[in-house]
C-alpha cells in the first residue's frame, strides 16, 4: 500500500510533534523503518512549512480556549454539581461515569493547554509547569465549599 503525500505530511507534523519514530509508527499503523525513511527523505522546506502550520492552527486554538475561561468555569461548576446530584440518584439515562468522563477531558485538555504554552514560553520552566498542574489537580481534589469562579482564577 502506498502511502499518500498528504499522508506523507502527517507523519512528518506528527513526528515534529513528539519526536519519536516509534510513537508515529504505532500511531499510523506502519513500521519504524517506514517513518524514518519518510522523515530523512523530507524536504526541509516542506517540514518546516508543516511545522509552523501546526504552530499557528496549535496558537489559533489555545487562543479560542482562552477566550472561553469563563465558560468552561461555568460548564465545571454545572458538572459537579450534576455529579453531586447523580451521587444521590442515578438515573438509566446519565451516569456519573459519564459527567465523570465529560469533566476529567476538560480538565485534560487544560492541562494540556498548559503544557502547550509553557512550551511556547520561555517564561515558564519544568518547575512552573508542575506548580501549575499540581494546583489545578489540588483544586480538583478538594474543591471549596460553596465554590465560584474565583476559586479557578
């Protein structure tokens, strides 16, 4: 089977992404061999337009999420409070699994974010990242009573 230029790009943005051939390879279902052939032959041009691409739609991104702070406070709030609720009467419909779920991938996908901009910043080093993840998992942890935005800021 071969493979396609455009298919050719996602390797090399995802290779430019992790920097393991391993990871890409099992990723695409295709060999180590494969992937490191196909990154060394790249047109150096090529990679680094890919990689700034995915700089630029990754900035876009973080942006729009930032915009939306106060909403993804609010939607927080709501699940907990949803699961506070279930807690005393799960129905068929909704499971606290499921507000569970909804809620750790927004947690993971600020964390996430986080980690993104303490890349692109050089403000930020290994000690500020971890500072930042242990308070959001803290907060997580041992939310405050009667809690409200404040406590996310």
């Amino acid at each position: 089977m071969a493979i396609t230029e455009l298919e050719k790009q996602k390797i090399i943005a995802d290779y430019a992404e992790c920097q393991n051939f391993s990871e890409v390879a099992r990723n695409h279902g295709i060999s180590r061999q494969t992937i490191s052939r196909i990154i060394n032959s790249a047109d150096e041009n090529v990679a680094a337009a890919i990689v700034e691409n995915k700089e630029k739609n990754s900035a876009t991104v973080i942006e729009h999420m930032d915009e939306q702070t106060d909403i993804k406070k609010r939607l927080l709030d709501k699940i907990l409070v949803a699961m506070e609720s279930k807690a005393d009467s799960v129905d068929t419909f909704t499971s606290i699994k499921d507000l569970a779920t909804a809620y750790g991938i927004i947690v993971d996908k600020e964390l996430k974010i986080l980690e993104i901009k303490a890349r692109q910043s050089s403000g930020f080093d290994a000690e500020t990242i971890n500072q930042n993840i242990l308070s959001v998992v803290n907060l997580i942890n041992n939310p405050a009573k009667g809690r409200n935005i404040e406590d996310w800021e």
